[in-house]
C-alpha cells in the first residue's frame, strides 16, 4: 500500500471534502481516503497495481476540485508560500472591497426609499427614481449589481460545476440563491414598461449582490483567521535561515545547498543553519522554538545542535550531521502537519452529516418553495424563501468545528515542545486514566551521578584519590565521579603510574608509589580492607539501588562514594499532577523489586512494577488494557518502543530522537516529565473546544433553517431576508474560528 498527500483546490465546506472523501473512496484499491478542509490535503492510501497518481487526480477533477501531488520533500522555501497566501488574501480583500462598495450603492439605491419605522426616503435623482423613472430604477441596479457577481464569480463557477458533477457544496447553495434571484430581477426588469407599479417592488438585485458580498466577508475573515490557525507551521518553517557560512572560505550559500560533513561558522545572533556538532568555539543557544525549553543551552565542543536554533553569544564551529528532510525541524514540521492532516474520530460524524447536508438542504429549500406556492403566496416570497434556506444553510461552521481546534491544538502543544502525531491521539489521550512510567531516563535523569560521598577521614583525599584513579577509566560510574570532582573543583595532583582494571570489581593502581583499591565490597575484602565502619550504610544505599564504591589507599579505608541515577527534580511534582487528575501512575522497570520501590516512593507513584525485561513491557500494558484500562506508556522511544506501540498512547520523552519520532504518538522535546499532564490538558481542552464547536455548527442550523423557511412567519413574525441568511451564515463559520484560535491563548 502506497501512502500520499495531495493539495486540494475549490473547497469551501465539508459538503467539498465529503464529495473527494467521497469519489476517491470509490477507486479500486484505495483503502483510505481522508480529506482535512482547513489545510486542504488529502490524505490517500491505495494499492499502486490498481490505481495510479494520475487516475486519483483525474477523479478529483471530475468532481469539481483541484488535485496536486505533494512531493516527499520538506517545503525549502517557506517563505514564497507564504507570500503566495499573502498574495491569494490580499486579491480576495480587493474583490472584498469591490463588491462592499458596490452592495452598498446598490442598497442605496433599492432601499432608500422605502425605509421602514416612518423614517424619511433618502434622497436618489428623479431620472432614476422608482416612481417617475421605474426602468431607469431597475437598469441602475442592474449595472451596480454585475460587479458585484463578477467579483463573486467564483462561487458561480465552483458551485455549478460542482452540481452538475452531483457533488453540490456550499458554493452551489450561494450560487443557486443568487442566481435566482438574479434571473428573476432580469426577468422583471423587462416586464417594468408593462405595469411598472407591480414589477418594480418585485426587484431582488440586492439580494443576489448582498448575499454574495456578505458569504465573501465570512468567507475572508474565515481565511484570515486560518491563516492564524496554521501559525506553528509558518513559525517552525521560518527558523530555517536561507543562508549559511563556510567556515573554510568564508563564503555564503544557500542553506538547501548544505551536504553533511560540511563545516559551517554560526555567528553571534544567527540562526543555526542544519543539524550538527559543534567542533570549535562556546556559546548559549536558544532552543525554545524547537523543544519548548526557555532557558539557553550551553553549548561547546562535542555538544549537538539543531538546526533553526539561534546562537546567543559566542561564535560556534558547527559540523553539518544531518539537511534538509533528514534535519529535526523538518521531522518535526511533518509531524505537525500530520497531526494537522489526520482526523479525530470526533469529525466522523460531522462529515457523515456533511455529505447528505447539502442535497438535504437542496431538496428542504425546494419543498417549502413549493408548499409556500400551493399556500398561495406571490412567487417573489417563494423566492425569498427558497434563496434564505439555501443560504442560511451553508455547511461551513459544521466542516471547520473539529479540523481548526485540532490544528490550534497541535500547534499550542508544539510551541510547548509537546509534538502530537495525529488529531486521533490528540482526541483520545484526554481518555487516559494509567499512565505507565519507564524509570531510566523517563522519571531519573539517565545518566550515573555522585548522590553521597562518606569520608572517614579527610574527605579532601578522599574526592583527590577517587579523581586521580578513576580518570583513567572509561566506565560510566568513573566519569560520574570525575564529573562530580571537576565539578566542585578537586584537582587530581597526578595521573596514577599504573593501573589494573578488575572486571565486575573495580580497579587496582599506584598513585605516588602507594597501592589504592577503587570498587565493590568483594575487591577491598580481597584486599584485606577492613569494611566495617561502612559496611551497613554500603548494604542500605543498595537496597535503594544505588552503587556504593569503596576506596582505600595502602590497605586503609578512606571512604564511600555513592553513584546513582537520581530521580529528575520536575518527576514527582508531574506525578502529583496526574494524580491529582485522577490517573493512576504505574512505574515499569528492570531494576531490583527494593531500587524500584525506593524510586516509586520517592516519586509517589501508586504501583511499582519490576524486573521486567523489556520485551516485557508491552505484556504488562495489555495486561492493563484487559482490566478495562486506558494506558499511556511513558518511555525514551527506544527500547520501550514494543510497549508504546501497545498502549494506547505511546510518549516518548526527553529526546526527540530518530526513533523516538518515528515510533511514538506523542514526543516531549524537554526532558520534563511535567509535560506529560500538559499533554492530557491540552487533549481534554482540544477535545472541549471542538465539542463547544460542533454544538454552535450543529445550534445554528437547527434553528435557522426553519426561520429561513418561514417558521415565524407563520406565526405573525418576520420572514428572514436573504441578506440576515447571508450574514448569519458567515457569522456562524468565523464564530466557530474564533473558538478555536481561543483554543490558541490557553496556558497549558
């Protein structure tokens, strides 16, 4: 099965995206077809032996919309599609204007006389009066009018087209309303010589250019409010700088042109150009676009970098390791956008009721004409009637309810570092109530530490003799303590003469012609050392799963150091978070049943899980999902990668790392395990939004389709103009994109 993306042009309304969901649903070999209205991509998988690129276009065509395929690369040059929506809003808020100024003479000229409540004619020249001049009256409104539809054309091309290919949208119920009203004025422009004081009142050219003019407002704020909506894509495509320098020759070149090896010269305040490793030079580096971290990270020889994060201070040397879709920002832009581009299974219902929406609404406007006609109304009522509820009833807010909270939501969370794979992980996560915590790296910090240091004696030799034998050793524990020791300043006086390293013990050297012993409890009692003074405290720091490390110098003890992989400081606060919402929090790990309750406890998790091995995993999460739980697996994206593929959401934190990309639902960025609350937060919030939504989409059009066709008026009430429809309607779509861009300003 090949998966692609595809550009769609001429949708307006779910009515649009249900019609290509539709027909391309219908190819042979297409097992998925997903269409999203707000960033106008279809989502399409299908067997290549059945149906080719070109077939799915032809099909879509056919249907009355545009097709282009995506191409697999990242967009290299954001800032020209960018300014091609710049180009495409500016030509609509032209037409926009056109056709306002032109309605509003047109309304002078049709209305003024004939103000409501007593209030005085507005004054109009006698050679177009409707009382001495009636055909003038009529051409008048007939020429201030074409404008107005011209600018408008759009409607009338997409929405005809659409319905003869019977695949009617949202364009086609404009169309249709505005046309016959149109027509009908035409028709009764002719008729004016032959009773002028019966045909002139029967003139309807306002509501054919108002209604237009009104749809093409709402439809302009709607486009510029979504342009807000896919503010974190522009944001993260903007990081990129357009320029690069080699730090060989000095020269600038485009940042597209980059090769990996290449060596590149970032400058103070410039944009890192491509994921590297810094080989010269120390800086602070900004990353807080990338992963949601505020503070700067310091940055030296051997550090990586990623490419889009600004260099705050000194000059850095940087080794290009990986360009263009390989790079993070442009994973992670693609993450986005699919997350942006997939659906929440909340949408499904309302593109089920899209697709029948409009030819029910079709068939509702035609029934009432008809029965108004039988009732023995004039046809210029039926005509009004028959125009509002096609009008009224445009499909728009219902088809942007749920795609605009998903793409405010995605967007909110990737500027918080929190990267949501798709709008159905971030429907579902807010479902959540166990949450499983792998321990190394996801609540600890990953990485040994010096966590106690006892000295018998002088602690000064004992931080010196541990510094000065363990820098010859490459063992993880080694380097925690030499860490620690450069850390707060202790100085080895000399590397030793020689050294031994004892597997599964430690190691033997000679440091100034005297012997000294660094390691476990079996080495030194080889040694003949004496362990008593530290022997109880050695079995407690143990049990706690920590190393305890003896040192002793010419068969004396010095001391104990202490190495661990400590808890984060950001783990049991996120924990009581979760907890305080109501989740149970569950800590899965390899370790020893005592090193992993020390850990629950210090964390205040509800269960602790251990001495599963990682191919374990996924079995305890299904044996969770079998006791009727929603699970999320909290892990690094590596080697949890079978359980976070089993759980219901899989997080992996702190990394952003290739794997990690690839394989979870959501990637945190930071390594903040904090940002796992933030994540259910920003479901449940995302999911309120588009409930709030679909309940305003589903309100509006219960209520104004029977007062479109005369409900009130029925009861003595007012019978609802084409041009309140007009205005209802468009109110309607940008209320819903408001919500959603509200979803936006939320602090998680």
């Amino acid at each position: 099965m090949r998966e692609e993306r595809y550009d769609i042009s001429g949708m307006h309304c779910a009515a649009c995206s249900a019609s290509v969901e539709k027909v391309t649903r219908r190819l042979p070999g297409v097992e998925r077809s997903d269409v999203n209205l707000t960033t106008g991509v279809m989502t399409i998988c299908y067997d290549e032996s059945q149906v080719t690129p070109e077939q799915i276009v032809a099909k879509v065509e056919k249907a009355g919309f545009g097709a282009t395929l995506q191409s697999d690369e990242p967009a290299a040059v954001p800032q020209e599609a960018a300014d091609t929506a710049e180009q495409e809003l500016r030509q609509k808020k032209r037409e926009l204007i056109t056709a306002a100024v032109f309605s509003v003479a047109l309304l002078y000229v049709s209305m003024g006389q004939m103000l409501p409540f007593g209030l005085p004619a507005l004054p109009l020249p006698d050679i177009v009066s409707m009382h001495t001049h009636p055909v003038n009256f009529a051409l008048l409104q007939l020429l201030l009018a074409i404008p107005v539809l011209y600018c408008g054309r759009h409607f009338f091309t997409g929405g005809f087209k659409a319905l003869f290919h019977g695949n009617p949208n949202m364009d086609s119920l404009v169309a249709i309303g505005s046309a016959c009203s149109f027509a009908y004025s035409v028709v009764m422009t002719f008729l004016i010589s032959d009773d002028p004081h019966t045909y002139v009142h029967n003139l309807y050219y306002e509501s054919a250019a108002v209604v237009l003019t009104l749809v093409s407002l709402g439809k302009f704020l709607e486009s510029r409010n979504m342009q807000k909506t896919k503010g974190a894509i522009t944001a993260l495509m903007r990081l990129a700088p357009d320029t690069a320098i080699l730090a060989g020759s000095g020269r600038e070149i485009p940042s597209k042109d980059l090769k990996t090896g290449d060596r590149v010269l970032v400058k103070p305040g410039a944009r890192i150009p491509a994921d590297g490793i810094v080989t010269g030079g120390e800086s602070s580096v900004n990353e807080a676009m990338l992963t949601g971290e505020s503070l700067p990270v310091e940055k030296e020889a051997g550090s990586e970098v990623i490419g889009g994060s600004v260099n705050l201070s000194g000059v850095l040397y940087v080794e290009v390791t990986r360009t263009g879709a390989d790079s993070t920002l442009s994973r992670i832009i693609r993450f986005v956008e699919d997350a942006q581009g997939k659906k929440a299974p909340i949408s499904k219902t309302a593109d089920k009721v899209a697709g029948v929406f409009v030819p029910t609404v079709i068939t509702i406007a035609l029934v009432c004409a008809i029965a108004w006609a039988l009732a023995g109304q004039p046809f210029s009522f039926v005509l009004r009637v028959f125009t509002s509820v096609l009008v009224i009833a445009c499909p728009c807010a219902l088809g942007l309810a749920t795609p605009t909270a998903i793409m405010v939501g995605t967007g909110l969370g990737a500027r918080h570092g929190i990267l949501i794979r798709s709008g159905e992980i971030l429907e579902i996560t807010h479902s959540v109530d166990t949450v499983v915590l792998d321990k190394t790296g996801t609540v600890t910090q990953g990485e040994p530490a010096v966590t106690e240091i006892t000295a018998l004696a002088d602690s000064q030799i004992l931080l010196e003799t541990a510094a000065a034998v363990e820098s010859v050793s490459a063992h993880p524990l080694a380097k925690a303590i030499t860490a620690y020791t450069a850390e707060h300043g202790v100085a080895a006086p000399r590397r030793p003469e020689s050294f031994e390293t004892l597997s599964g013990r430690g190691l033997r050297a000679r440091l100034d012609g005297r012997e000294v012993l660094a390691g476990n409890q079996r080495l030194l009692e080889e040694g003949s050392v004496d362990l008593t003074p530290l022997l109880e405290q050695a079995h407690r720091l143990a049990a706690q799963g920590e190393t305890p490390m003896f040192f002793a110098l010419d068969g004396q003890l010095l001391g104990l150091i202490s190495v661990a992989d400590p808890v984060k400081s950001t783990s049991a606060e996120a924990i009581r978070q979760m907890k305080a919402a109501g989740i149970r929090t569950v800590l899965l790990t390899g370790d020893s049943q005592a090193a992993a309750q020390h850990i629950g406890a210090l964390v205040g998790v509800d269960e602790v899980i251990a001495q599963v091995l990682p191919e374990e995993k996924a079995g305890v999460i299904q044996k969770l999902q079998s006791q009727g739980r929603k699970v999320m697996m909290v892990g690094d994206g590596i080697n949890d990668a079978p359980a976070l593929t089993q759980a219901e959401v899989g997080c992996a934190i702190g990394s952003g790392s290739d794997i990690a990309i690839e394989s979870a639902d959501i990637v945190l960025m930071r390594d903040d395990l904090q940002d796992v609350p933030r994540a259910l937060r920003l479901s449940a919030k995302t999911l309120r939004n588009i409930k709030e939504n679909l309940f305003w989409a589903f309100c509006y059009n219960t209520i104004g389709i029977p007062i479109a066709a005369g409900a009130l008026y029925l009861f003595g009430g007012p019978l609802l103009s084409p041009m309140f429809a007009g205005a209802a309607m468009s109110l309607s779509s940008v209320c819903v994109v408001g919500n959603a861009l509200r979803l936006g300003r939320t602090k998680l």
